[in-house]
C-alpha cells in the first residue's frame, strides 16, 4: 500500500472550522481536503491500495493525525465541503492517547508528525523541488510512503527529520500545489504498475 503523509502547519486541530472559510477558520483545511481527494479518488471509484495520513500541527495543540484508508472509507466525495465534514468528524471524535475511528476508514490520534516519519523511515520517499526527477528513478518502492508538505513547507527541524530519506524526488520543474504533486505521483505509479 503507498502511503501519502502530508503536513499542514497551520490546520486546524479542533472540530471548529467553518465549512464556508476553510482556509482561513480551518488554517487551510482546504489544502488537506484536495490532497485526500487526489489521493483516493478516481473518476469512479476510490483507490484501495492508497492511505492518506493527515498531520494536523495548528492551534489548539497537541497536534492530531487523522488517517484514511483507501479499502475502508464509505461516503467520500470529490467536493472539499463533504470531504471537510469528515475530517470535522475525526477531529470531534478525538480521545487523548487513544486512536479512534470516527467513520469508516477514517481514524484519529495524537501520534505527532516526528512519529510518523520514524515509524515509515525506511519507506520515506520525500516530495521536494530539489529532489530527483521521478521519471528518473529507476525504482520507487511499491510501498512507498511519501511525504510532502503544505503551504508553509517543512520547518527546519522536520527536514532535519526528513533528512535521511532513502528517496527525494520531485516531479516537475515547476513549484506546484501539493494535490497537484500528488496526482503526478500517482500517475507515475500507475504507469509503473506499482499500485
């Protein structure tokens, strides 16, 4: 199974964000809505082989991660409002020191985004303009975890994290959003036959 981890700096970590601000009440909740969509969803039907992990590290703390399983989720749409609703959910059904899942497929911890990173370590394929060209490499691990950011990037002491990755790729010369990395990377795991 790939797995995407990515990092909002500034999301929300409380189930009260307004669905008509997202960006602003959610500290761009609305950038994790799309970088789950794209992660999962095809024109019609849900990737299986693919989890998403959420990193929530805004106010109030402590940070929670949210995970979506691909082969388990119901009810995800392609609009960011639905996919919103969800995460709310996750974020309500929040218990300190206990993973919950809070709709199918859909759980909730406080494991800290440091944690996730040791935990996959020797997957860690991370999304950064100044890695290699995926077209490049001649191998990416069928069980990839890659690892990318949001609009605010790594701070320094995450990519002292991120530092020894197995892997560090890009996928165009452009800056792009992370959604739109995502697809990219998924096509070419499509056109590889890895997922």
């Amino acid at each position: 199974m790939i797995t995407f981890v990515v990092k909002g700096g500034k999301a929300r970590t409380a189930p009260d964000f307004l669905l008509k601000d997202l960006p602003g009440s959610g500290g761009r909740m609305d950038l994790l809505c799309r970088c789950l969509t794209s992660s999962l969803l095809l024109s019609h039907g849900i990737r299986t082989d693919v989890e998403v992990v959420l990193c929530l590290a805004g106010p109030p703390s402590p940070p929670r991660t949210i995970t979506v399983r691909g082969d388990a989720v119901r009810h995800l749409s392609p609009d960011e409002r639905s996919t919103a609703i969800l995460l709310q959910k996750a974020l309500a059904a929040y218990r300190a020191g206990e993973t919950v899942e809070s709709t199918p497929g859909i759980t909730i911890s406080d494991i800290p985004f440091a944690e996730v990173v040791a935990r996959n370590a020797k997957r860690l394929v991370v999304l950064d303009e100044g890695g290699a060209d995926i077209r490049d490499v001649e191998h990416v691990p069928a069980d990839a975890c890659f690892v990318l950011g949001d609009h605010l990037g790594f701070t320094d002491e995450e990519q002292a994290l991120l530092a020894d990755a197995p892997l560090t790729v890009t996928v165009s010369p452009k800056v792009l959003h992370a959604s739109q990395c995502i697809a990219l990377v998924l096509n070419e795991c499509d056109r590889r036959g890895i997922i």
